[in-house]
C-alpha cells in the first residue's frame, strides 16, 4: 500500500470511526470497545476505495494531513451527534413522563453506559433501539455514511453556518418530536394532579401527599402500558426521521 493510499484509508477510519462513537446504541458504553473498533475498521475497508476515489489530490505534508484529520473529526461528530440528537427524543420522552409519574428521584445509574435516567426513560430508549435495528435503521446509517464520501469527500471543510443550522435543526427536531410522544401521557398526569387538587378541596381530610404518588405512579404505569404500541410505532418514526435526516446532512441541506 503506498503512503497515499494508507493516507487515505486513515483518514476515513477517523470519519467512519467519529461517526459510530457519537451514535446512540454503538458510542455509549453497552458496546465493548473492541468491537466498535473492530466494526469501524471493517466499514473502514470497505468504504476505502469509494473515499480515495472521491479524495482531492492532496499534498501529504504533516500539517496538512493534520488538518484534514481535523476535518473528518469535525465532519463525524457533526453527522453523529446530530443523528443521536434525533434519536434521543424517545429517552427525552420517558424523562418527562417518569418525572410527571413523581420518579423524579427514581434515578438509576446504568452500570454499562454509566448515564443516569429514570426507569421510564432507559425503557423508552431501549424500545428506540430494538424498533430501530427491526426497521433496518442500521441500513440507512451505511448508506448515509456511503454517500458521505461521496458528496463530502475527504478533507472537505464545513462551514460554521451549516453547522450552526444542522445543530440547531436536530435540536429542533429532537425536542419537538419527544414533546410530541410524551403530550399524551403528560396529560394524563396533569388530570389525575388536578383530579387530587379538586379532591383537596372538597374533602380536606384526605391526605393528598400518601393518596396522590402511588396514584400518579400507578395511573403512569396503565397509561405506559396502553401506550407501548404507539411507543412501538414512534419509535419506528424517529429512527426514519434519523435517517432522513444523516441524508440531509450528507446532501448539504
């Protein structure tokens, strides 16, 4: 292999590789080190030629190859980090809802990722997962990252209004779909508070505080288990919206 060839091939492990550490499911902690190693040197290979093909001619001077590393860094964590943005809606989703339900202090931490949610939350985010490998979500990351080379290739620099407006749309995005799963169940809870503060009022004996959390919790946990087939579908939706949207990214819009 010559000197540029191996230039070339470092440089999309280092987008291949950003990439896969700022998704969810494969950048968190629940997957071993080295196997998201070993997957990004694996796509890596196969990505290889379709990257050189789209490189520049490119001088391969030290400071110039450190830039472009820069890049493709810069690149990866723009495409993943905008995608997890997206895809966090659902665990987004179930903080609200466990927080309505009065689980606020329910906080677990995970020993795998080591990130500390609610029970509610890690069970939204782990249907996301499963509807998302169910739905050939993973299918559309590679062909994102597939036409990534194409349409960016390597050493391509962003500019900071276009990364301005992909950050800011995958913000957008991600907190207005999570609003959107949660409005259902977040009414329900702000029915039964409203149903124990009208109870207050008529019936001061009743102690509000010992009646009202196992209330919400229990009301929570009927409303969550109904509503596990439009989390089922939603979360379908939301790794679409994810794909739809890394397409976007590579596509420049």
């Amino acid at each position: 292999m010559e000197l540029g060839e191996l230039m070339g091939f470092v440089l999309v492990l280092v987008r291949v590789a950003t990439v896969l550490a700022f998704l969810p499911f494969l950048g968190e902690g629940t997957v071993p080190a080295a196997v998201k190693a070993l997957a990004a040197v694996v796509m890596s290979l196969a990505l290889a030629p379709l990257g050189s093909a789209a490189a520049p001619v490119l001088a391969w001077q030290p400071l110039q190859f450190l830039l472009y590393v820069a890049a493709e860094v810069l690149f990866g964590a723009l495409l993943g980090f905008s995608a997890l943005l997206v895809f966090k809606a659902l665990r987004i989703a179930g903080e609200m809802v466990g927080q309505q339900m009065g689980m606020a202090l329910a906080v677990v931490a995970d020993p795998l990722s080591g990130v500390e949610a609610t029970p509610i939350g890690n069970f939204c985010e782990t249907v996301g997962v499963l509807v998302f490998f169910v739905v050939r979500g993973h299918h559309w990351m590679l062909r994102a990252l597939h036409e990534s080379f194409v349409r960016w290739p390597l050493g391509a620099f962003l500019a900071p209004e276009f990364i301005k407006g992909v950050s800011v749309s995958a913000a957008a995005r991600g907190f207005g779909m999570a609003f959107q799963l949660a409005a259902p169940l977040l009414l329900l809870g702000f029915t039964v508070s409203l149903v124990m503060a009208i109870m207050a009022r008529l019936v001061p004996e009743v102690n509000v505080l010992i009646v009202g959390f196992p209330l919400r919790i229990g009301v929570g946990f009927l409303g969550l288990t109904l509503f596990v087939p439009v989390l089922v579908n939603y979360g379908g939706e939301v790794a679409r919206m994810m794909g739809r949207f890394m397409a976007g990214v590579v596509g420049g819009g």
